[in-house]
C-alpha cells in the first residue's frame, strides 16, 4: 500500500507544481511548452507503476512484492525462513504444472503424428516424465493390425531419445 500511496503522492505533486508554474507564468510563446512539458512529466508519472513490467524479471519482483505483501515486511530471521518456505513451495508446484503441461503438450503432438503417420483415429496418447530423465508413453486403443514394434520403432526416432518407455492398453 505504500507503494501506491507513493506514487500518488508524486502524481499529485506533479500535478500540483503544473498548475502553480502555469498560474505564475505570463501568456505567450514559452507558456504552451511548458504545458507539453509538464504534460509529459504527468505522462510519465502515471507510467511509472507499468514501466517495470515492460523490463527484464517483473514476474520475479512481483512474485517477492507478494510474498512480503502476504507475510508482512517484517525482516526477522524467522520471516526471512516462513518466506523462503513459501517460496520453495511456490516454486515446487510451478515446476510440477510445468511438467504436466508439457507432457499434455508432447502427449498432443505425439499423438498427431502417430494419426497422420499410421492413419488411426481412436488412439489416447500419454505421457508422463517428458521433462525428466527417462519418458514413459501409455498408448490406448491401439489397433492390432498395426505392429507395436513399428510404433515403438516411431515413438523412439519421433522423440529422439532411446530410452523411452512404452505401455500398451487395449
């Protein structure tokens, strides 16, 4: 809330020197430059909150604005620790959405290019481990006019990775 309350206050007087400097100014050619100036003092004022966005690791700070927005602005030691707690918690669970979001993502290009590879059109596709080190794929509905050697031989040289794990299920 300070942060808002500091911008305000730097809007406001901004604001304030404009129309003081305005009022004290004779009428003429230097009055309609100044009021560009202070216009684009103004401007930038009120874009001060969003220009660290447009910068490198705004995620970064906002995520640390939050935490201390949340677990107050006290700097104890024990803090400082319920903080980094949160932190690895936070951290932990987006690494664990990233990993599924990327096998749902594989698991739907895989399952296109075996489509439009062996033309078959009821197949699930699964996968799980994409971002580790050793890749686990669940085929279900797999015809079995189709060989399974030739979609593992598929599966293998589509992923790149040899040690990939393949389960059938009917």
């Amino acid at each position: 809330m300070t942060l808002l309350g500091a911008w305000l206050r730097s809007l406001v007087s901004i604001v304030l020197l404009a129309v003081f400097t305005e009022l004290l100014l004779p009428e003429g050619s230097m009055h309609r430059y100044v009021r560009m100036v202070f216009g684009l003092a103004i401007i930038a004022a009120m874009l001060q909150p969003i220009v660290p966005m447009l910068q490198g690791h705004w995620s970064q700070d906002f995520e640390r604005s939050a935490i201390r927005l949340l677990s107050g602005s006290d700097s104890s030691s024990e803090n400082t620790a319920w903080t980094t707690l949160q932190t690895h918690e936070v951290k932990n669970e987006l690494s664990t959405q990233t990993e599924e979001d990327a096998n749902q993502l594989l698991a739907g290009e895989l399952h296109q290019a075996i489509q439009s590879h062996f033309q078959i059109d009821d197949l699930q596709v699964g996968i799980s481990g994409a971002t580790g080190g050793q890749p686990s794929v669940n085929i279900v509905g797999w015809p079995p006019s189709i060989s399974k050697s030739a979609l593992k031989a598929f599966i293998i040289h589509w992923m790149g990775q040899p040690n990939v794990t393949i389960h059938f299920a009917d």
